[in-house]
C-alpha cells in the first residue's frame, strides 16, 4: 500500500515539473508565433543598428544573438535574432553603452518597448514618441519576471 503510494507521489511530482517545464521553454515556440507578424510601417531611414551577445559566458542559459536594427518610430529584430528560451522576456532601450551585467540595467531609466513576442526569428517594436534614439546607446532582452540580463546589443548610430 505503502509503496503504490510513494509511487503516485513521486510520479505526480515528477509530472508536474516536466509540464512546468514544458509550459516555459515549449509554450511560446508554439502559441506566440503568430504574434510575430510584420509591420509595414518600417519606413524610413536606418538610424542605428546592432548585434546581441552572450554577455556573460559562463551562463549558457542566458544568451543572444543576431541582430537589431533602428528606425525612427520601430526597432525591428531581425530574422537571425534568436535568445534562449525562458518566462516574461522584454525588449528594453537602456541609456547605457557595454551593458554586460544586470546591475548595468537596474537602476537606469530605461524604456520597455514590451514583451518579447518570440524566442527565434524577425519582430518588430514600436518606439514611442518623443524618445530621443540618441540617449539610447543599448537595446537589451531583459528577464521581468527574475530581473536578469539575457542578451545586450550596443548600438551603432548611422550619421
């Protein structure tokens, strides 16, 4: 008795954290692609572009790669832009050049251009109005829901 027991227990256990698992790192590779639908109102002219790193190489789950690109009104990660997978990403506009650690964004009056729509592929960011694009030297993937630094790209501005 005892032992059918332990068994549902550990079994039940077992069970939820693989769902728990499954619902962070699957969840959005398949129910949040069709948010990644391109705007046409990337018009205009190219103000600064950039490439995410792995800022932190001895952390293998917190990273990033390809490349982001400014307009006047939208940001757009492009289609080789892709971070590892985890819970409430954002696509932050920090005032900060060489963010390399999650203290470099704390702290900063940042904006949030919003939720990070998918893990791998192209999307694009309104920017506000009124923002002046040439305080901004960083665009960051930034982790709300463990206030970590996932991947920075230093941004390079066109004259």
């Amino acid at each position: 008795m005892w032992r059918k027991f332990v068994i549902f227990i550990v079994g039940g256990t077992l069970g939820a954290a693989i769902g728990f698992a499954g619902g962070i790192f699957v969840y959005p590779y398949i129910f949040l692609a069709d948010l990644v639908a391109m705007d046409a109102a990337l018009t205009g002219k190219v103000l600064a572009q950039g490439t995410f790193i792995h800022a932190d190489k001895t952390d293998p789950v917190h990273y990033g790669k390809g490349k982001v690109t400014v307009f006047g009104s939208a940001l757009r990660l492009e289609a080789d832009f892709e971070v590892g997978p985890g819970p409430k990403f954002h696509v932050y506009l920090v005032p900060k050049s060489m963010v390399r650690a999650s203290g470099d964004v704390k702290g900063t009056m940042f904006v949030d251009l919003g939720r990070l729509r998918a893990f791998k592929g192209a999307q694009n960011y309104r920017i506000p109005a009124g923002i002046d694009l040439k305080k901004f030297q960083s665009v960051v993937i930034w982790c709300e829901a463990f206030g970590v630094l996932i991947s920075p790209a230093d941004l390079k501005f066109t004259n």
